[in-house]
C-alpha cells in the first residue's frame, strides 16, 4: 500500500527552497510511514526566483495545516518546471487530501521526468486505479516490475469488481498476457485469479488458485481467494476447514482471520462472534471489527457485548451513526424510548439514515406526539430540500399505518401545497380517500395523476378497481383496466383488478381464470380473499376454505381478506 508523506516544515526543506536545490527521496512505494531522508543535491537547473518563493510559501503553508494552499502552489510549480521532486510532493499531498484527479495529474508529470523510478510508477499506477482506469494502471505496474519493483496486480484485480464486463475482459487478458512471461508470479497468479472469480468462472479461478498454492504454500492471499472460492461453489466447511488449519499456523494473520470470520457468519455466530473478538484485540481502534462484533453479538441476543462494541464506537468517534442507530434500536426494544429517540437523532446521511427516520417517526406517531414528528420533519426538509417530497410521502404513510388517517390527509395535503404535481402525494391521498370511502376525492386525485401521465399504470389500475368495486361505473372500470393490462399484461395486481371486475358483473368464469392467474403470480391476502369469494359463490367451498387458510397464514390481520371472511359469515 502506498502511504503519503507527512507535510513537515525542516530546516532542510528550507535550505533546499533558499538554494533552488532539490529533493530526492530514499524510500520506496512499501515504504514505512515516518518522514524519510533528505538528501540535498546540487540541481542540474536552478529554479528561477518566483518558483523559490512559490515552494516557500507552500511549505510554510503546509506546516501550519494550509494543505490546499500547499498543494495550489507545488500542482502550479509542477506544472511549469516539470520537476520530478516537486512533482512527486504534489502527488503526495493531492494523495493526503484524497485530491485523487490532482494526483493523478502530478503522478503523470513525475513519471515523464523520472520514468525509471519505482515510487513514481507504483503512484501512478495506484492513482490511475483510484480513478477507475484499471488497464492503465496495470501498464504502469508492469513496467513497475520490470524496474524490480513491487507491482499492484493484486490490488488492482481486486479494483475491478465495479468494471463492465468488455473491460474486465480486456484486463483479463492483460493478466494472461503478463503470466506467460511470468508464470510463477504469485500477485499475477492470484490477480488472475479474483478476475476470473469476478467473471462468475469460479472453476478456472479454483485451479489457478490451486497452481498459485501449489508454486507459494504458503500464500495467504491465495489462500483467501481459494475460502472465497469455496464460500461460492457453496463449499463452506472445506473452507473453513482450510482456514482454521492455516490460523494454527499465522494466528496473527489478520486478513485471514476476518475471512474466516465472516464465512462463520454464515453457519456458527457464536464461533463468529469469537472471532471478531480476537480481530478487535489484534486490530485495536479498527471500526470495521467493533461493528461486526456489535451486529453480530446483537444478532446473538448478547446485550452486553453489543451495546459494548457500539459505546466504544461512539467513543474513538468510528462509525458513529451505525452506532447511534443500533443503540437506538436496542434502547427501543426494551422500550427506553426517551434513550431511542435521542440516538436516532444522531444518525447522519447514510446507509442507516432512513430507517432512522422510519424509526423515529413511528415512535413519534405511536406517543401520538404529532407536533414533535412535524418539527423533526420540518428540519429535515430544511436540511434536504431535494427529499422534501419523499420525506411528505414518508410522514403520511407513517400516520396512515397507524390509522391517523386525518392527520395523514394534512400531511399530504400540505405537501401538495409544495409540490402540485406530485404523483407520488396524489397517489398516496387518492389511496387514502379510498380507505377513508371518499370515492370522489380518490377519483379526483387519480384523474390529475392520468391527466398528467395518460399511462401511469398505478393510476389505471386503482381507478379502475375503485371503480368497479365502489361504484357501478363498470364500463369506466373496464376501460381503465384494459388499457392497463395492454400496459403490463403480467401483473398480479391488474389481473386481480381485471378479476374483481368481472366477478362483480356476473361473468364469474372469466373472473375465476383472471384472479387464479393472479394468485398463481403474486399469492397475496388481498388476491386470495378475491379467490376464495368467487370459488364459494361457485360452491367450491373447500378450494375457498383452502385458500382462506392460506391467506390468513399469509397475513392474518389483512383487512379485505378479514372483510370478506365477516361478510360471508365464515368461521376458518
């Protein structure tokens, strides 16, 4: 792994600006982190006097933390002298930034002036990789072996999981081709191997992997790419069986023990929860392992152990939202809810951001505290205008499924106010109208969303269903559901709608061959209580029963299928 250069202010590095001498560095690409050597040389060209003052200023910058001034005047220097020392300081500190489109640019400018030297190849190839051009930075990795440096194979395969699959393909055989010439290389052997596994060719990928530990015994990467290997053709025990023997061998080995950690998760989370443990003693502060010791001990029902690896979380201030939402969510399961919402709170975008927000507002709604969720949702419409609709479309739903249908039509109401068009709010009040039997206000919503899409599909078909199952309108209905049908011929939904239609105009074979092909698709509630009605009114009262007891097993509280069963007067 390349390791940037610490930004430090010495006296040599001022002598060196002062004289127009330049610097050239001993390390190599594997280098340890600590400021490494300078050596003072006399330049073949002294700089002229405005690079002199230009280099000053960003070092003096950099020493008092400036590092985007810093890096403004040695990316200015770099590309006006060409200077490999100059530019190689500027890859370093576009790498310290995460500047990645910098770096490159300042790898490639080192590489041209010094195209022999090691770092400026493994930079460049490690910049070229960051920025997604694989072939490229594999190029430079060859010519990084040729110089008899330590090439980036490995990482860059690894790298190339988020190619399409013409790319892939092309570095694939930019792989084969260097193996020829190297056929015992164990970075080429092994790289090679990750391509092949990411193409699905998990065979090919397996014997390679067998020659790589067959030439290096004792190669841990191999020997993670043969568990992965396993893990897919579903081989689990071989390869844990495999890891567990190679952990008697290098128990510190800590890329070995997280994979066979993980594969653990998949059949033992006690043995799994074990291993994680180790990783966090022999990766102390490392975030990843405390969040997998935490999810997978809460996994467990270990409170303890959980609560402990999230607290330590927050504590080195790693992972802190995913922490918050965990503790959150354990706080709520033993209904401390006053400690749930405080960490919800504190959940930031991300991954865990929505369903903390999911969370928090069903908290808010079941305390009936409806002034607390508007305000918590007013401030995230402040804070993500862009989400404002969703975010409306979110607090309506949430109060719906609660049965605060009032508050709920507010709600969406309100958000109508913001966004007049919005299919999203027109859709959601129309359904709502229709649960509330406010049939003209769900038709009113419904007409606006096929005004402005004639082909909407959602609006056909709930139109059509309220329609036929509401109303007498059944040619309006029938016109609505064949069209959505020409539209999407396979849904469960329409067919069912289609069914329903024909069931309430008497056409009960017809009805019966649309709404079994609709359970066929989609075995839903809703779709089986339709079912099971028309095979009773047929007189096929077990198929019903049959499908009732099936329904119910579905969804036991869904409400068409326990209206239905009233209405009928059937006793399951």
């Amino acid at each position: 792994m390349i390791k940037h250069r610490p930004i430090i202010l010495s006296s040599m590095t001022l002598y060196w600006v002062l004289s127009g001498c330049s610097l050239q560095s001993a390390r190599t690409v594997a280098a340890p982190e600590p400021q490494p050597e300078i050596l003072i040389q006399t330049p073949a060209k002294p700089f002229p006097t405005e690079t002199l003052y230009s280099l000053l200023t960003a070092e003096i910058a950099g020493s008092r933390a400036q590092y985007d001034l810093a890096l403004s005047n040695y990316v200015q220097q770099a590309r006006e002298t060409r200077d490999p020392q100059i530019a190689e300081r500027a890859t370093m500190i576009a790498r310290y930034l995460g500047n990645n489109a910098v770096a490159l640019e300042m790898a490639q400018i080192w590489v041209k002036s010094a195209p022999h030297s090691k770092d400026a190849l493994a930079n460049v190839s490690m910049a070229y990789m960051q920025a997604g051009q694989m072939h490229e930075a594999f190029e430079f990795s060859r010519r990084l072996m040729a110089e008899g440096g330590e090439p980036l194979f490995q990482n860059i395969a690894a790298n190339a999981a988020s190619l399409g699959d013409a790319a892939r393909a092309m570095l694939l055989n930019d792989f084969a081709t260097q193996l020829q010439s190297h056929p015992e290389d164990e970075q080429l052997m092994v790289g090679t191997g990750i391509l092949l596994q990411q193409q699905g060719k998990y065979d090919e990928a397996m014997n390679l992997t067998h020659q790589a530990l067959k030439v290096h015994p004792r190669s841990i990467p191999a020997a993670i790419l043969e568990a992965n290997l396993l893990h897919q053709l579903k081989r689990d025990q071989e390869a844990l069986a495999k890891m567990d023997s190679l952990l008697e061998f290098y128990p510190d080995n800590t890329s070995l023990r997280q994979q066979y950690a993980r594969i653990l998760a998949h059949h033992d989370m006690e043995l799994a929860q074990e291993q994680f443990t180790i990783l966090t003693r022999q990766l102390p502060g490392n975030g990843d392992m405390l969040l997998s010791l935490g999810i997978i001990a809460l996994e467990r029902k270990d409170i303890e152990a959980a609560r402990n690896a999230f607290e330590e979380l927050l504590d080195r201030d790693l992972h802190t939202s995913t922490a918050h939402y965990y503790l959150a969510r354990m706080a709520e399961a033993r209904n401390d809810l006053s400690e749930a919402i405080l960490h919800y709170l504190r959940v930031e975008s991300g991954n865990d951001f929505l369903p903390a927000t999911i969370s928090l507002l069903d908290i808010f709604v079941r305390q009936e505290d409806f002034l607390s969720a508007q305000q918590h949702m007013n401030r995230l419409r402040l804070r993500f205008p862009e989400q404002s609709e969703a975010l409306y479309v979110l607090h309506g739903q949430t109060l719906v499924k609660h049965n605060y249908l009032f508050e709920a039509d507010a709600v969406f109401s309100e958000g109508l106010t913001s966004f007049a068009t919005s299919t999203r709010l027109l859709f959601a009040r129309a359904m709502l109208s229709n649960q509330r039997k406010r049939i003209a206000a769900a038709e009113r919503d419904l007409r606006q969303i096929l005004k402005q899409q004639p082909d909407n599909i959602a609006a056909l078909n709930s139109l059509g269903y309220i329609l036929a199952d509401r109303t007498q309108r059944f040619a309006e209905a029938r016109e609505l559901l064949e069209k959505a049908i020409r539209l999407k011929p396979d849904d469960a939904a329409i067919m069912d709608s289609m069914g329903w239609l024909l069931y309430r105009t008497g056409q009960y074979p017809e009805a019966l061959t649309y709404l079994r092909n609709a359970y066929a698709v989609e075995p839903n509630a809703e779709i089986g209580a339709h079912l099971g009605e028309i095979l009773w009114v047929l007189g096929d009262k077990d198929e019903a029963r049959r499908i009732w007891q099936e329904s119910i097993e579905l969804a036991p509280k869904d409400p068409a299928l326990l209206e239905t069963l009233n209405r009928l007067k059937v006793d399951l």
